[in-house]
C-alpha cells in the first residue's frame, strides 16, 4: 500500500486536497471518481532519491499523552465550529508533525469516509486511544454532543499531564542526585582508592576493617564491574517477571502505598485519577458498571484495581458502593462519604468531581513534601558515601604519623 496525494473538485465547485492509501493510481482514480468528486490533480509517492527519509525511531513513534490532549482540543474547537468530522480530520492530519500518529488519522478518516462511526474508528487503535477515551467519544456520539464530550477529554487529559508534571518533577532532583551520588563513589573507589591502597601497602601495618572493606569494593569494581552491571541486570528480570504475576504485583503495589512519605503520594494520586476519571464517565452518560470497569483499567495499582473490582459487585447486585469503598485501606472516610451522600442525592458525578479537586491539591502538597522529605536526605547520603571514603584512607595514614612521631 501507498499514500496517493490528490486534489479533486467536488460538486458545489470546491477545491479539496487530501490523501489515500491505494495499491496503485488507477484505483485511487476509480475511488475518486466513484464519490462524484472531479479529479484535479493526483501525486504518485516519491521513491528513490525522491523519497522522505524516514528515521524508524522517530516515524515509528505512537503519540504521547501530549499529543492527543493537543488533538482533543483542536478537534472539539473544529466540530463546535460546525466542520463536518472527516473535514476535521483532514485539517489535523495535516497540521500533525508525528508520522506515526499522521497514518493512524489517514485510516480512521478513511473509515469515517466509508460510514464507520468515529468511535469504532478509533477502537482498531487501541495503542493510541485508550478504553476511557474510546467509551467518551461513543457516549458523545450516541447524545450528539461530541465537541462537548472532545473538550471534556482534552481538560481531563490536560490535568492528567499536570499531575504527571508534579510527580515528575518532584522524583528528578533526588534521581540527579543519585546518579551523581554513584558516579562519584565509582570514580574514588576505582581511581582514588587504588592510589591509596598503594601508599598504604608500602608503609605497612595493620589496617581498619573500614580502609580494608573499601580496598576489597574497590578492587572488585577494577575487576569485576561486568559482574556488578549482570547481578542488576538479573535482579531487575526477577523483579519484572515476579511484578507481572498477580500475588507479585499485588505484594509490590501494597508496599508502595505503605512506603513513608511516597506512599501518602500514590495513595491521593490514586483516589484523584479515581474520582476524575470515574466522574467523567459518569457525567457523559456512561452506565456505572461500565464507567468501574473502565476506571478499573487507569488504576495501575493492584489494590487499587481490587477496590474498585469490590465496588463494581456491590453495584451489580444493586447495593451502594459507598460501603464497598469503605472496607478497603485506599479509601478515607471523607471520600466514602461524599460518595454516599452523591449515591443518596443522585449527583455521584458531581461529588466525584469535588473529591478530584480536593485530592488534586492535597497532591500537590504531598509533592512539596515529598521534594523537602527527600532533599536533606540526599544530601546527608552523599556525605555519608564520601565521608566513609575519606576515613578509610586517611584513617591508616593518621596511625602511622602517629607511631612515626612517637
């Protein structure tokens, strides 16, 4: 298959260009002709010497969360302002600079073009649109208010990358000053201490179990570095292959939420994406066993995944799921309760919109913790490292000036 480019006038006179993926020219000519539409002009793709470069790292790129919120938003501005969808389309497929993300348009156009709805268009490209996002734009489909339903996407994605932003930015100094921290240590230990335990041989005594454990790391490093980088490399496997069976994951994903000062993070992290994303479903007019299951599949976190599996059959054997909510360790009393109060009132969608405020803000606040938490630990961590380092070697040296000066 190919990407033809044409140029055709439809019947009222207008001008259009788009693409189509065809096998040769004369079928694209047959499918244009076909819709009425008179043909102006149609490009071959280049080959050769003509032909884009393409760089697989980057045509073979899927859209990011950044890009699609981008798309969301355009699209609900585009169809607000009356643009028929496949014309919508064809403008952000244009404008898109993604290739990757360019070709997933051309085929969900084309199949737009051929009847299919926008919703089963977009469901054959499950890697680009999520569940969430796919049941969105059906619901807005199904009510007639997709530019309504795009621009409840978009803010919702815009928010998600916000939050995305704040943890991000709170893990990357303590990240730098890790790896700083260890490469550090590797150059004392492989460059400085051999130089050390050099002078040290040659003066003779006994030595510290301190200077004596740093000499052996350092000698194991000089030595036996491709051993060190093939024990991370196998722990890193087992931990992958243990965290990807449910027992594993579930072990792995409670420790996280108990851990000190980062578990209080994942844990309003976790009920603020809950009530976003299980409100905005609700509020577009999803069913609620429905809108569970799809909040189920954005938990990424097995206990978190397990309370809402809890909830979602409460609710379809008809009880409230309040009382669900508040039998597991994720939930707090004041989010059972205003899912209780919403459940009673009917205005579920509304109260889960207040908890993601709260919880949105009580997250930023966990971030500004956890960056003064980790800082001054950091740092007291790297004095330690180069403060054992230093008295190993100069802790010999002091004995033997000692005894000389005696």
């Amino acid at each position: 298959m190919a990407v033809f480019e044409y140029r055709v006038r439809d019947q009222g006179g207008k001008i259009m260009s788009s693409q189509m993926e065809a096998e040769s020219l004369a079928q694209v000519r047959d499918n244009l002709r076909s819709k009425g539409l008179m043909i102006v002009e149609i490009k071959a793709p280049r080959t050769g010497m003509n032909a884009d470069i393409k760089i697989p790292f980057l045509s073979d790129r899927p859209p990011g969360l950044k890009e699609i919120t981008v798309f969301s938003k355009q699209m609900a501005t585009l169809i607000n302002a009356g643009v028929p969808l496949v014309q919508s389309l064809a403008i952000m497929q244009r404008q898109l600079e993604n290739p990757a993300f360019k070709k997933v348009l051309q085929t969900i156009r084309t199949d737009v073009e051929a009847g299919t709805p926008f919703s089963e268009a977009i469901a054959k490209h499950p890697k680009v649109f999520t569940k969430l996002y796919i049941n969105l734009v059906r619901a807005g489909e199904t009510s007639g208010t997709l530019d309504a339903i795009m621009e409840r996407i978009s803010g919702f994605q815009e928010k998600e990358l916000i939050l995305r932003g704040k943890i991000k930015s709170a893990l990357t100094y303590p990240v730098i000053v890790l790896v700083f921290a260890l490469g550090v240590t590797y150059f004392l230990l492989t460059t400085i201490v051999p130089q050390f335990a050099g002078i040290l041989n040659q003066l003779g005594g006994q030595l510290p179990a301190l200077t004596k454990g740093l000499i052996a790391v350092s000698d194991f490093l000089q030595h036996r570095t491709l051993v060190l980088f093939a024990i991370i490399a196998v722990l890193v496997f087992a931990y992958r292959r243990y965290y990807a069976t449910p027992v594993g994951r579930m072990q792995i994903d409670t420790i996280k939420l108990r851990m000190p000062v980062l578990g209080p993070l994942l844990q309003r992290t976790a009920i603020a994406s809950f009530s976003r994303t299980f409100g905005l479903l609700l509020s577009s007019g999803v069913n609620i066993i429905e809108s569970l299951e799809i909040t189920r599949g954005t938990a990424d976190n097995a206990v978190v995944e397990q309370a809402i599996d809890n909830a979602r059959n409460v609710v379809m054997v008809g009880e409230q799921m309040s009382g669900s909510l508040a039998s597991s360790k994720i939930f707090p009393p004041m989010v059972v309760s205003m899912v209780s109060i919403g459940e009673e009132t009917g205005a579920l969608d509304n109260m889960l919109g207040k908890i993601g405020d709260f919880y949105e803000r009580e997250v930023d606040e966990a971030v500004d913790s956890l960056t003064a938490a980790i800082e001054p630990v950091m740092i007291v961590f790297l004095g330690v490292i180069v403060g054992l380092i230093v008295a190993g070697m100069f802790l010999p040296m002091f004995a033997v000036i000692g005894q000389l000066s005696k």
